[in-house]
C-alpha cells in the first residue's frame, strides 16, 4: 500500500447501543491520510454518533477503532487528542470570556512539557516554552484569518470568525485527523467559500480532514471521498459524484423507492 493510501483511521464493524436503540450497526470506514473525508446523512443517520465515538466522547459497543495503526476502542478525548485527534463542535465551544489569543493558546497547551511545577515555579524552561505557546497561538489566528486584535474576546467575534477560532484551537494541538463537525452550519455563501479554502489549505499541510456536514454542496465540491449513513448504517462511500448518484442515498435524502432517471434523460442526484 502506497504512502498515500495508507489509512490513518480505520474503523471495523463499529456498533453504539443507547438502551435497545442501535445507533450504529457495523459501520466500517477507512480513512486515507491527507484526505479530505466527508460524512453525511439525513438527519438522526447517526452522524454525530459516529463522530464521537472517533472522538473519544462515546466508547463503542462493537467493532475495532485504529488510529495510525493503534487500537483505540476505550480513549478519553484528552487521550486521542494527545495522539492527533482533534475536533470541533457543532455548538461553538469557545470560551466566550476568554481572548481569542487564550483560546487558541488552551488547546497548544496539550503538547507543554513544563507542567504544574514550571506553572507554579516561572522558570526560565517555562517562561521559555509560554513565549513561544504564544507565538504559535498568534501564527494560528493570522493562519485561519482573524484579523482582529487578538486580545478581542471571542464573544465579541463575529460568527464565522468564532467557527474560525475553533479551528485556531483545534490546529494548536498539532493534529494528525482534524475532525469538524458542521463547521458551516450559520455560515453565508461568502463564509462557506471561504471555510472551504481554509480546509483545502489545512490538507496541503498534510492533515487529513474529516468532516460531518448538512452543505451537501460544500461537501461534494471539497471532500476526496464521501461516506453516508442512514438509520446507523453506511449505505454508500466513494469520490463524491459516485455517492451523489447513487439510489440509495437519493432514497435515503428524498424518500420512498430509489429514484430512477427523469423523463428528461438527465440522472437524478441528491440536491446541492
């Protein structure tokens, strides 16, 4: 397997119960590194599910979870951030009384050496390792385009620049995967490009992307494969204009039978 075929997440038969609710049944995806990877599905599909169990918010029932070749089936989140996971939120999770600058410098501090006892003590190794936390913290901000002043407390922010700062913070953590969860959601046409321009710059990188998404056309214009899930389950996965076309996913969107070519001879896909 080539360098840019090797998966960097890979999950095998995943299963989540909620009392007798199967919330995912067999779910198996295989994630390329430096991919963008997209995952969609009607609502309550499972999506979020699925996202937190990669996360490390929920512990599978079934199945196997590897991360870079390591199984990871009961982490803490604080532990699959440590290994290159990191993610966002659907409900912006920022701390709204905080800077935009500690925002970011929060999530770099994942990967600080000093701990409790350089806190306490201020040694030089410490002031040393703070200075450049905060270097790294102001770079991410120019980085995802927040232009403002970085002491600007991140309820002053606009919308889309908070969705923004969610990345700044996540992208502190170095991740390997960076996991969005509806990061688009609020967003206008113009903030919606914009986003997209920023994932693809994230990915030249060389961080692989997953993304939860109800922009089906941000989803079909920027991923390199797209998976869907319906009731818990994967019912498609391929490059985009493959997933878009396929019947069940136009059932699965639209309802009722799969769809078959209109009268016109033009092929039926799921809306954009």
């Amino acid at each position: 397997m080539t360098a840019a075929n090797k998966a960097l997440l890979e999950l095998s038969g995943v299963g989540k119960h909620f009392g007798g609710l199967a919330a995912l049944s067999d779910v198996s995806l295989h994630i390329r590194r430096g991919e963008i990877y997209g995952l969609i599905g009607p609502n309550g599909a499972g999506k979020t599910t699925l996202f937190n169990v990669v996360t490390g918010l929920y512990q599978l029932d079934e199945g196997t979870f590897t991360f870079d070749g390591v199984a990871y089936a009961h982490c803490k989140p604080h532990v699959l951030a440590e290994v290159g996971i990191a993610r966002t939120f659907q409900n912006i999770r920022l701390f709204a009384n905080m800077s935009a600058l500690e925002n970011v410098m929060v999530g770099r501090h994942v990967r600080t050496r000093t701990g409790i006892w350089g806190a306490l003590t201020r040694h030089a190794a410490a002031r040393n390792e703070e200075r450049a936390i905060t270097q790294r913290a102001r770079e991410l901000l120019r980085y995802v385009g927040i232009e403002r002043p970085h002491q600007t407390l991140a309820k002053h922010l606009s919308y889309g620049e908070q969705r923004r700062l969610e990345i700044a913070r996540a992208l502190a953590t170095e991740p390997a995967l960076l996991a969005l969860d509806e990061p688009a959601a609020g967003m206008n046409a113009t903030e919606t490009e914009s986003l997209k321009a920023l994932l693809q710059t994230v990915r030249a990188s060389g961080i692989t992307v997953l993304l939860i998404e109800h922009d089906v056309k941000l989803i079909m214009g920027l991923c390199d494969r797209v998976a869907v899930l319906d009731y818990g389950k994967k019912i498609a996965e391929g490059v985009p204009e493959e997933v878009r076309r396929n019947p069940a996913v136009i059932a699965a969107y639209l309802g009722g039978e799969p769809a078959s070519p209109s009268s016109s001879g033009e092929e039926v896909g799921v809306e954009e």
